[in-house]
C-alpha cells in the first residue's frame, strides 16, 4: 500500500448561530465570517501538518479546490503546492485543479509542468469538474461542465506530450498556438488521478485511461459497489486494476482506545457532516450537473450528505470516518484491502474542527502503529 495524507484546509470557527441555522457554509454565507489574521495562523498550521505527513514517512501529501466556503481554504492548490515543494521530499497530489471551472485550461497545464520541474518530478496531477455549488459560484452552466472537463482534459494532456505548436479549436476552447514552456519533466506527463464520489462516467472514464480512480466520503457498502463497477470498466478496456490503481480517501481519527477515539472524534465529525458539508440540494446538484445515469448512484453515495442533519456515531458505523485505537483501525484497514483490492490511502487525520493536538496524536499512532503492519 501506498499512503497519503490530505489537507482541507477547514475554517473551524464557524459559531453556534450559524450551525444552528441550517444555513449553506458554500457560495451564500458571508464572508464576514472570515478573519483573515487568524487564517494567517490557521495557513500556518495546516502548512505545517502537511510537511508532517511528509516527515512522518508518508509517500505524499494532498491539496485540493474548493470556492467561497468554510469547508476548504484553498482556491488555489498549485500555490499551496509550490509552497510546499521546498519543505518536503515525497509526492505532491494535486486532488485536484477544477479544468471545467477554468477559462484557460492551458494555464493549468503551464502550471502543473512548471510544478512538475520545479519538484523535480514529484506531482500528481488529479482533474475534477469541480461540485455543483461551484458552478453558482463562477455563474457556469452545469449541463456543460461534462463536456468542458473532457475538452480541457484532452487539451492539458496533448499540450503536455505532443511538442508545439499547434491549433486547438475545440467547442469550448479555441487556440491558435498551443506551445506551453516549460514541459512536464514526468513522461509522458505526471501521473493523472480521478477523485471522485462516484458518477458512472467518470468510472468509466479513469479506467479507460489507466488513471487513479480515488473515492471520496463514502460509505463503505457504496465503497463495495464502486470499486467493483471499476475493476469490471477496467476489464472491459482489457486489463485487470492495479492496486495502487484504486484509491480511498477517508477522514481517520486515533486514539489509545475504541471508546476514546470516538468520544473524541464525534464533535468533529459532527462539524464537518452537519456544518462545513450542509448545503441545499439544489445548491449540490444543481439542474444539468448530473446525468439521468448517474443521479442515483451518486445520490446513494452520498445518502442525505450536505442536505439533513446526520448522526455522528452513525457515519463512523457505515465508514464514512473510521475512528477507534490503532489496532482496531489497522485491523479494518487490512480487512478492508484484502476484500477490496485498494493499495493507495488517502487519509484525511485533520477534518472540521480536529486541533493541532489531535492531529499531532492520530499522525503519531497512525504512522507508527497502523501504517508498518500494511506496508
């Protein structure tokens, strides 16, 4: 197995009158809500806990997008990566630039080569059409973003590999002179990942080009039907998935004991699920944003995430977060590998409102109690 650690970047100090409300944390609550002197501060830490899943002996660590939201402070992952690659020597994961949201995609593709170079071939270039709410956010239309995302796709990767230049004139995207310096220094471009929280498509799509498929917040019967309909896309294309092939990212919490861990992880959880998460539906999934064929997978997926108010100890039963003492975490993890076949991790030890103490301890337990037995 292979191990990364990933970074939302939460605002933890929403109040009790907004998680009370029943109020959106995306696109509508106001920015007044933002101090930005205490988010110097929170940059700082959550910085530092990414460059301490590096020292700790992680394979990588993970930033990602997200837009006008509490949940995640980072509009712009490749410059949390640049900060980070002189601060830590494994794998950067992009996870990942929204391309559908962007009106240059070429720019992403100038981005992640330069990271690439910079680094000295230590990214991972993840694509995502970015979540619903975001389309209010950029006032894009949702029934095109599918279509958007596979021409950008299809962009970055041929300016990455085919030398220039060249024309593009796509539906979406049109370019006399396609001749991005500098080029990626992985060939024949950085490893592509697919994060995900389900869609058919997208399935379909990552195992037809051999990628990454990462799942997202999941339950863990979901998590059962989704690798299985990906390993039967992958053999549908002519080849069995690599392990390392099929990712789950998960938010994980240890403590000495089962009970403890709990206790403790239950407030936090509750943030992330019921605050930083809550969302209409609507505002999710706005008209056009999901296919007739994907609706009902994705929606069972997610089983009322972001819409109703969901019961903490119930999300960790069903493995949305698993949260206990090292061996009891390790034990479900290699169950869940075996039965599986997963061999990348993407675990999430700082989500909501977990304070630098708790991730502190969960990196410690993790790294030196969990992670050796599944190496």
């Amino acid at each position: 197995m292979r191990f990364y650690g990933f970074h939302l970047m939460p605002w933890p100090y929403l109040d009790e009158a907004h998680r009370d409300s029943g109020a959106a944390s995306w696109v509508t609550l106001s920015n007044k809500e933002y101090d930005p002197v205490r988010g110097r501060e929170l940059y700082e830490r959550y910085l530092s806990e990414l460059v301490a899943y590096d020292q700790a002996g992680f394979d990588g660590v993970c930033v990602n997008e997200h837009h006008q939201t509490a949940y995640g402070l980072m509009p712009a992952p490749n410059l949390v990566a640049a900060t980070l690659i002189g601060r830590t020597r494994g794998t950067i994961a992009l996870l990942g630039n929204a391309i559908a949201l962007r009106d240059h995609p070429l720019r992403v593709a100038e981005e992640v080569a330069m990271l690439d170079v910079l680094s000295n071939g230590r990214i991972v270039s993840g694509f995502v059409r970015g979540i619903g709410s975001e389309y209010h956010t950029f006032a894009l239309d949702p029934a095109s973003s599918r279509d958007r995302f596979h021409e950008a796709h299809d962009l970055i990767v041929r300016a990455w590999t085919e030398p220039g230049p060249f024309e593009w004139y796509g539906e979406h995207y049109k370019l006399r002179y396609v001749n991005p310096w500098p080029r990626p220094i992985q060939q024949p471009h950085p490893p592509i990942w697919s994060p995900s929280q389900g869609s058919g498509e997208t399935i379909e799509w990552a195992a037809e080009r051999r990628y990454t498929y990462l799942q997202t917040f999941t339950d863990l019967e979901s998590l059962r039907r989704i690798f299985a309909s990906f390993k039967e896309a992958t053999e549908r294309h002519g080849y069995a998935a690599d392990p390392e092939q099929l990712g789950w990212s998960v938010p994980i919490y240890l403590a000495e004991t089962d009970e403890a861990a709990r206790a403790g992880a239950r407030p936090h959880v509750d943030y992330l699920f019921n605050t930083l998460l809550r969302m209409p539906p609507d505002m999710l999934f706005p008209a056009g944003y999901l296919t007739e064929a994907s609706a009902a997978r994705v929606r069972s997926s997610r089983r009322g995430l972001g819409s109703g108010r969901l019961d903490p100890d119930d999300l960790m039963e069903r493995g949305y977060v698993l949260a206990g003492s090292p061996a009891s975490v390790g034990e479900a993890l290699a169950r869940l590998r075996d039965e599986l076949g997963f061999g990348t991790l993407v675990g999430v030890l700082q989500f909501g409102s977990v304070s630098h103490g708790e991730f502190e301890r969960t990196l410690s337990l993790f790294t030196e109690q969990v992670m050796p037995g599944l190496r």
